[in-house]
C-alpha cells in the first residue's frame, strides 16, 4: 500500500491486489494514509495455489486491474 500511495504521489498510476479476507484492512490502511487507493480484491487464499490457479485468478481479476487504473482520477 506505502508504494502505491508513493506512486500516486509521484503521477504514476497503480492498483493493488488484495486478499479478500483483508479488504477492510486495505481500506482502513488506505485511509490512514490519506490514501483512498485503488484497487482489486482476489479471491482468499492465495498462498498454496497451483500455477494454474494462481494463473485463473489473475485472468479473473483482469478486467477489474484494467478498470482500476484506466478509471478518470
């Protein structure tokens, strides 16, 4: 979350990928930065996930990467 709100700051555009086990730990710690970052939740857990898993996650997520950070600011 620091190097994204870092990035920002700088006029780079990003989007962080989350847990959705975590999703109000993201927000709260996008708050307390002064931050409301972008940013995805993929489905939890992600440790222990074969490639392929891992690679359907991704793919599903996609979309909403994209929209992330192509969204008017």
């Amino acid at each position: 979350m620091h190097d994204i709100a870092d990035l920002e700051r700088r006029g780079v555009v990003g989007v962080f990928l989350a847990s959705a086990a975590f999703a109000d730990a993201a927000r709260l710690q996008g708050a307390a930065l002064g931050f409301p970052a972008p940013h995805v939740l993929v489905p939890h857990p992600v440790q222990d996930r074969t490639d392929a898993e891992l690679r359907a996650v991704a793919e599903d997520a996609y979309a909403a990467v994209l929209a992330a950070v192509t969204a008017p600011g």
